[in-house]
C-alpha cells in the first residue's frame, strides 16, 4: 500500500504528458490504466489503446443511460400525484424496449467481429460484405417486434400488471415506440462497425449527441406540448431515426459534415443476401442476442414479481434499475474495446497479444467500476430524489442502489471478457453463463424476497447474482483459449492462409 501514492502521482504525470485535451472521462480511465502499468498489471501502451477507444462508448453509454433516466425523472415530475403509476407504467415498457437492443446488439456482435478481423487483415471488400449482410439480418430480427408493439400494448404491458392506470401509462409509451425499434437496432450496428475499425469517436458524437438531443425533445414534448408519456416515446424515435440515418450517409459516402472522414467506407450497391456472411452473423450473433435477451427477458417476471411487493416497490425499483444503467457504462467501453482490440490481433493472427489485451482491459474494467460504484455509493439519497419519486419509495430505492455498487463489481469482469469471446466468435458459453446467473439465482432470489419474510433483501441478492455468475464462468473460459480455435473459423482468408 505504501507504494501507491508514488503510483497515483507517477500516473498523474504520464496523464497530463499523454495529454488528456481537458476530457475527464478519458482523464479518469487513462489515469486508472497507467496506475494500473506503474503496478506492473498491464502495459501503459496497451492502456493508452484501451482508453482511447473505450472512452468514447462510455461517454455515449452516459449520455444514452442518463437519457433512459431523464425519460422517468420527466415523466415523474409531470405527473403529480400519480407519479408512481407513470414511473412505474415506463418501468414495465422498459423490457419491450430492450427486446430492441437484445436483438440489435446480438447481430451487432455478429458484425464487429466480422469488420474487426477484416479490418486487421486489410481486407476491405469483405468488410463491407460483412456490413450490408448485418444490415439485412438485423432488419429482418426487428421490424416484427416494432409491429408487435404497434398492434399488441395494452395486452403486452398487461401481461405484468393489473392495474389500470399502470397498464394506460405503459401501453402508450410501448406503443409509439414500436416504431422506433428497427431505427434503433440499426444504428447498433453503425456504431459496431466503426468501433471494429478502431474508430469509437464518432459513434459517440453520434450515439451520445442523439442521447442529448432525445433528452431536448423530451422536455419540449412532455413539459412545452403536455404530451407527458407519449412525449417521451415520441423523442427517444426521433432521435433514434435521425442517428440512423447519419450512420447510413456517413457510411455510403465515407464522412459527414461536421464529423470529418469515416474509417471505413461502404458501398449500398454490393450484395445483400451474401449468404456465408448472414450465417457469420446468424451464428456468432444468436447466442449473443441470447444472452441479452436472458436479462431481457427475465425482466418480465422479475418485473412481475417486484410488483408483488407493490407499486411503491416497483417504481423504487424502476429508479434504482435506471441508476444501475448508469454505473454499467464503462462496460459498454470496455466490452467494445476488448472486442474490437482482441478482433484486430485475431485478424492478424496474433492470438497471444489477443489474450493479453483481454486480460489487460479486464483489471481496467474493475478498477473503474470500483471508482463509479464508490461516487454512486455516495449520491445514492440525492440520486434517487432527483427522480421526483413519492417519499416512501425513496428508501427503498436507496437500499436497491446500495445493493446494485456491490453487484457492479463483478459486472466489470462479465462485460469486458464478453467482448473478448464476442469478437472470437465464442459467444455459447457467455450466454449460459448469462441464463444460470439470472435464472437460476437471481429470479429466485426475488421470488423467495416476495414471498416470505426476507423480504427486499431477496431483491438486493437477485442484484448480485445476475453478475457474479457470469463473471466467473465467463473468465474461467477465456482462461482455457479454447476461444483461440474458434476464432480461425470466422477469420478472413488471406489470414488463415498467412
């Protein structure tokens, strides 16, 4: 321990030489990896390539998570007196929404590591093959769950509430946002693809200043027009079809106004039913979207079970869900990161620097993680008020919160070595590890917390084991290298004949 304040202080320096142009997210993770190297844990380059592509999809997870906290803060605040039912009626379409993001995200795994292996072998023409087949699948997993939203809400929302006027709030919110579904599995995949050719700026100018911009409409809409929950669906589509459609013209000509030069670009007159990349993206991305749609789905009856305890649980609940996003964000930097380095160096096959940069991101993925769940630790009363949630759900949503920073934890190791099997193509056992966490431990352990004495305390473990399963399943396997062999099943040609 003596030797740390040397270590901080050393570390300070290599920041402020490395220069940090006045970024503090980027600031706090280069200094927690070069802290990390003065320990002699991980290399100081290989954290300064770490940070510089996790920081931007943390500042975008920020932005997109404080928009999904936005949307209940407003939606609360607007409401009065019924607070907890429209709090509560958003929580319930919260899981419907990410069916979205399951599926999206799922393929988008297919894709970044498709494009990052390509890119690492300089194989151009097959990367945008690999980009248009994602495209077609992801339009073809989403346009029916939209439409299912559209037609089906208030028997959908009602299938995890009675009442009424809980039902009313969470059927109007689902149902204009089935439009926005396919809008935002797409412009999952735009991120992806330039994340897996190293560049994670500007899909956070994009991602994140979308996340901002729904925040602006939301409150035009929900304050300026008194839309209330419809205000809010109606801004997170907006925003959703405006940053697709950047991604798709940045894409095609290769920059954007404002933006600058795309790393990569592609052309919409190749081929989209290429079938051997559909069935790439198909067979890495399924088991992803399965191990989404594990929590995902799992929502439903936890959902369902929460509500058992009450409404006032409930929209604790639902507050205490929409702080834990937030201290989840420097996963989705460093899950993408691990992915899209770990892809580069199988692209080149380089597997034993692969290995390392996964090991590597790992330790910054739980430093970090420790630092966000100590600040939320801290702010947890102030952050659960600002939500504008009645008085006797405020503790309740403090106890959630207080539970949720020991649960981060492990969260970070789950995250960031996900990424590393993602983008080997090993994505079967991330998803069994997923499922056991969720429904072997974490659904009980709420159920047994509603029906008997223990009461929330079976919530607080349902926190915990939803992390720590996946965690330690997830390292064991990257610790085999069985991904290894996997991964030369989904490399470019010109690599496996190197």
């Amino acid at each position: 321990m003596s030797r740390l304040p040397s270590v901080v202080d050393s570390a300070v320096q290599s920041l402020k030489r490395a220069g940090s142009r006045a970024n503090p997210v980027r600031g706090v993770i280069l200094l927690i990896g070069l802290a990390l190297a003065r320990l002699g844990l991980m290399d100081a380059d290989r954290a300064r390539r770490a940070t510089d592509l996790s920081w931007p999809r943390v500042v975008t997870g920020i932005a997109r998570m404080s928009k999904n906290a936005a949307d209940v803060a407003m939606v609360g605040a607007a409401s009065g007196l019924v607070a907890n039912d429209a709090i509560s009626g958003v929580g319930l379409a919260g899981p419907f929404w990410g069916l979205a993001f399951a599926f999206g995200g799922g393929f988008a795994a297919g894709t970044i590591a498709l494009v990052s292996q390509r890119f690492g072998a300089e194989e151009f023409g097959q990367l945008g093959q690999a980009v248009r087949s994602s495209f077609v699948v992801v339009v073809a997993a989403t346009l029916p769950i939209g439409a299912a939203f559209w037609l089906f809400p208030e028997w959908l929302i009602g299938l995890l509430n009675s009442d009424a006027q809980v039902v009313e709030y969470g059927a109007t919110y689902l149902q204009i946002l089935g439009l926005g579904v396919p809008f935002a599995g797409l412009n999952l995949v735009g991120s992806r693809v330039l994340i897996g050719a190293d560049d994670a700026q500007i899909p956070m100018i994009l991602r994140g200043g979308g996340a901002v911009l729904n925040i602006a409409l939301n409150g035009v809409f929900i304050f300026g027009l008194g839309m209330g929950v419809a205000g809010a669906a109606w801004g997170t589509v907006a925003a959703n079809v405006l940053v697709t459609g950047l991604f798709i013209v940045g894409l095609i000509a290769g920059w954007l106004p404002g933006i600058g030069a795309f790393p990569v670009s592609v052309s919409p007159r190749g081929t989209y039913f290429h079938w051997d990349d559909i069935t790439d993206v198909v067979s890495i991305g399924t088991p992803v979207v399965g191990r989404n749609m594990t929590w995902t789905v799992a929502r439903f009856p936890m959902l369902f079970i929460v509500g058992m305890f009450g409404t006032t649980v409930l929209a604790a609940y639902t507050v205490a869900r929409r702080i834990w996003g937030l201290m989840n964000v420097p996963g989705w930097g460093f899950g993408l990161a691990a992915s899209s380095l770990v892809g580069q160096h199988l692209g080149e096959d380089d597997e034993e620097t692969a290995a390392v940069y996964g090991r590597e991101i790992v330790l910054m993925a739980v430093a970090t993680y420790a630092v966000s769940a100590a600040v939320v630790a801290v702010l947890a009363r102030p952050a659960v008020v600002a939500f504008g949630t009645e008085a006797g759900a405020v503790p309740i949503a403090v106890g959630m919160v207080f539970a949720g920073t020991i649960a981060i934890i492990p969260q970070g190791v789950n995250s960031t070595i996900a990424g590393a099997l993602d983008a080997s193509g090993d994505t079967n056992w991330p998803f069994i590890y997923q499922a056991l966490g969720v429904f072997a431990v974490s659904i009980p352990a709420a159920y047994l917390g509603a029906t008997t004495p223990i009461g929330v305390w079976g919530i607080y473990v349902a926190f915990l084991g939803e992390t720590l399963v996946p965690a330690v399943g997830n390292y064991y396997r990257f610790s085999t290298g069985k991904w290894k062999a996997i991964s030369r099943e989904y490399r470019p040609e010109t690599a496996l004949d190197d």
